[in-house]
C-alpha cells in the first residue's frame, strides 16, 4: 500500500485562476482512481465535461454553481 502526505504534494495551475494539488493519480500509479485538492478563483470554474465513472465533489469554503444547482458552504 503506497501512503501520499499530502502537504508534500505540490501545487499545480491547471489554468488561469485553478490551482490544484494531486495525490492519487495515473500518473502516480492509479489505474481506476483520481484524488486532488483544487483552489479555484472566483468566477472561475472548470468548462463543460463528464466522465465514464462517477465524480465527487467537497467544497470546504466558498460557494459555487453546477448546473442549476447552488452549493454553499460555511
């Protein structure tokens, strides 16, 4: 079993306004499993996409908008 710190990972900008830190992914060995840390700007947000396999979000401060639902956090 590999373990990830991961304050260790580094942080990465994906594009202008997201940065995202990655701790289980293809290109860290995984073959049916992605895990990252995302800081995404106001007024940003990640374009139009879907995925073969189910996706889960946690949104630890902010607010945010998918589809027509509003998702606000304290």
């Amino acid at each position: 079993m590999k373990t990830v710190a991961h304050d260790d990972q580094p942080q990465e900008e994906w594009r202008a306004g997201v940065k995202t830190r990655m701790h289980v992914s293809a290109r860290k060995g995984a073959t049916q499993l992605c895990i990252f840390e995302q800081w995404v700007e106001p007024a940003v947000g990640a374009p139009t996409h879907w995925h073969p396999v189910e996706e889960v979000l946690t949104m630890i401060v902010g607010k945010a908008r998918c589809g027509s639902m509003k998702i606000v956090s304290s």
